[in-house]
C-alpha cells in the first residue's frame, strides 16, 4: 500500500469509518510502536493525532521495501501491521539474500482462507454456518451470528441447547470463526480447531475443552464461576482475562500466551500427583510438553495473536512451523525435498490475506529456499 492509501485508512480511523479489522491494525500497530494507548490519542487534537498516527507509520515505510532488509526485534510487532498496510517482507536470520532471488513465478495460485466452520449439536445435527458471517452467539436455546441474524436451522431440532451436554464447534483447514459462549465470554478458533463446550454452564465452573488447534479467549468475569480450559496435558483456570492457546497435535507442545488479568496453568501428565503449576503474567507464555513438563518465558504476547489480526508474524522462526501455519491456512500439503531445509530460521510479517504465492515468494526472496505448486502441494526446494 502506498502513502496516499494509508493516509486514506488514518482518515478512515480518526474520523470513526474505518472497519473493525482496520481499527485493530491501526490501533495494534501505535501502542506496539509509539507506546500510545488510544485513550491517549483520543486526548489530542485532531491535527495532532493524524500527525502522530503519519509520522510513526512514515518511519516504517522503509522496513516494508522489496528489498530484504533485517530489523530490531522491537519492529517485529510493527511489522504484523506493516504486512497488512504496506505489503510483505521477511528476512533470513542470520544473512543476506542471495543476489537475483525473488523471480518466482507461479502458475498455479491458491486463495487464502476464509470464515467457515461447523456447528455441531448434542443430538448429533450439524449446521454448516455462513463464510459470509464472522461468528455465532450462542445463547440459552438460542442461535444467531453476531450480527444478530438469526441462524437459519433448515428443519434441524435445536432442543439439544437446553441440554447441558456437550455442543462443538470446529474449523477446516482454511476457515476460521468466532464465537461467544453462554456466559458471554468470546473465542476466536485458528485454522484446524475444535472446541467442546456446554449449551448452558451450570454448576460452579464453566469449561470448555480444546480437541485441536488455536483458540485466544476474551473471558467474561464471574468470581463465583472460574472459567476453564483444557488442552491436551493441560488445564487453564481464569476468573477473567485475555489469553491465547495452540493445542495443534502436530506442534509437539501447548503453549499459553497471557495478553491480560492472570491465569493458572496446570500440566496433567498422567496422574494427579504429577500436576506441575504455574501462575502467568502478562506477556508470560507456557510450554507443556509431555516429556518435559512445563516451562515459562517472557515474549511479546501481540505476537502470538497476530493470526486474529489477519497476519502471521515470525521471529527468528524455523521455516518448519512457518510453513505449517501456511498449511492449515491455505489447506495445503507441504513436502520437502531436503528435510535440512525445516530448520532455516526465518523472520518478518506477511498479510493472511494475501494468495499463497505471495507468501512463498517473500520468503523466496531470502535466498534460503524455493517453491513450487503442485494442485493443492507446496514442494519446498534449495
């Protein structure tokens, strides 16, 4: 995107127009990258503002050329905007690119993915749900998408929401959706997710379980009922927080990502008397492996969301997991015809709006690894 067009989104967003997504992605990129909040913002006059909001993006313009260029480890999180608002770029760590990369040119392309996902009932009955809508609320015995249109059930018995007994929703490779719970807490399912949870939370907890895949979680608060999740080997117990889980089976680990409030995190490997606990703080992740337990470190928690802002987002990342992600996104196999090349590591921002060529071709540009599209194959090539 070029000057004229993001100038077109600040005006968008100072003036109330913009959308949803273009707010998050403004307001995303300036607490990252100025250490603004927007009530700060909101304080400044107008002129003030859009001349704040331009000079920080202005700065970026630079990061976002073609050309590979390396970056602090601090522009990562400014990256996850620039991806969006001014292209794609990645870079890889350690090097330079290889002169007369990027020249990749692919004949078959393949479409991102999109909001989709089914519904499924206690008594069994599905409902393939809108990818025209981005959500569903699920209240009493009631169904609707959260533009509060009214889910069209086609002759299927919904009495199975007045029962307490467990309702799904899941996502293919390629789809994602979101979802606001019977206590009104709100979820947001990754490609390749399946959750569990009841109609209604009666009792004194509310718990949903994670079958497969990524899920961040705006919980509402209730003191009297603790809200809880459970992920493969391990149980997250909030009262009412921000926080985001990957539970994919193919990761080898759960990891927990706290953004806001605290959680506890417990690993179950197995026996009750093996429970190994946690308490998170901001900006804290766990790790639960089977073989190892629990682990905790500090990262930058925007990161570990910044698929829920339309981006995917690496750091020093090896090119394994990234092409993973891409996988479910863009539903996809991908095979290697070196395994040696799973391990580059591989840094920066592209948009997960963009067509998978777009993608294979800014890490092309690193010099590290080529590509090729076979139908529905990514073959991955030195």
């Amino acid at each position: 995107m070029d000057k004229q067009r993001a100038e077109q989104l600040l005006d968008k967003y100072l003036q109330g127009e913009a959308t949803e997504h273009e707010r998050a992605l403004v307001e995303y990129w300036l607490i990252q990258r100025a250490g603004k909040s927007k009530s700060e913002l909101d304080e400044l006059p107008y002129v003030q503002r859009h001349a704040e909001m331009w000079e920080i993006i202005s700065k970026s313009i630079s990061v976002s050329t073609p050309r590979i260029k390396l970056w602090p480890r601090i522009a990562i999180a400014a990256a996850a905007v620039a991806a969006i608002v001014f292209g794609v770029f990645f870079f890889k760590a350690p090097g330079k690119p290889e002169p007369g990369s990027g020249s990749a040119n692919y004949t078959n392309d393949i479409a991102p993915g999109k909001n989709t996902a089914t519904l499924t009932l206690a008594n069994g009955k599905t409902i393939i749900l809108s990818d025209v809508k981005t959500g569903v609320i699920v209240a009493g015995n009631s169904l609707k998408y959260n533009d509060n249109t009214v889910i069209s059930t086609e002759g299927r018995d919904l009495s199975s929401l007045r029962s307490v007994e467990m309702t799904s929703l899941s996502t293919p490779r390629g789809g994602m959706y979101q979802i606001t719970l019977p206590d009104g807490s709100r979820a947001w399912l990754n490609a390749d997710t399946k959750i569990s949870f009841p109609s209604q939370f009666i009792g004194k907890e509310r718990k949903i379980l994670i079958i497969n895949g990524e899920v961040y979680f705006e919980v509402a608060k209730n003191k009297e009922k603790p809200f809880i999740v459970v992920a493969d080997q391990q149980e997250v117990e909030v009262l009412g927080t921000h926080f985001n889980i990957s539970a994919y089976k193919d990761e080898g680990s759960t990891k927990t990502t706290l953004l806001e409030g605290s959680v506890k995190v417990s690993s179950l490997r197995g026996k009750r008397s093996d429970e190994e606990t946690v308490i998170l703080k901001p900006n804290q992740q766990s790790i639960v492996t089977g073989s190892s337990g629990i682990s905790v470190k500090t990262v930058d928690a925007e990161e570990a969301i910044a698929w829920k802002q339309g981006v995917f987002i690496f750091n020093s990342t090896p090119l394994d997991p990234i092409m993973r992600q891409v996988a479910r996104w863009y539903n996809v196999d991908v095979i290697y015809e070196d395994p040696e090349l799973k391990t580059e590591l591989m840094g920066g921002a592209v948009s997960r709006y963009d067509n998978v060529s777009r993608i294979l071709k800014t890490l092309e540009n690193t010099g590290a690894v080529k590509f090729k599209i076979e139908g529905r194959k990514v073959i991955v090539s030195k």
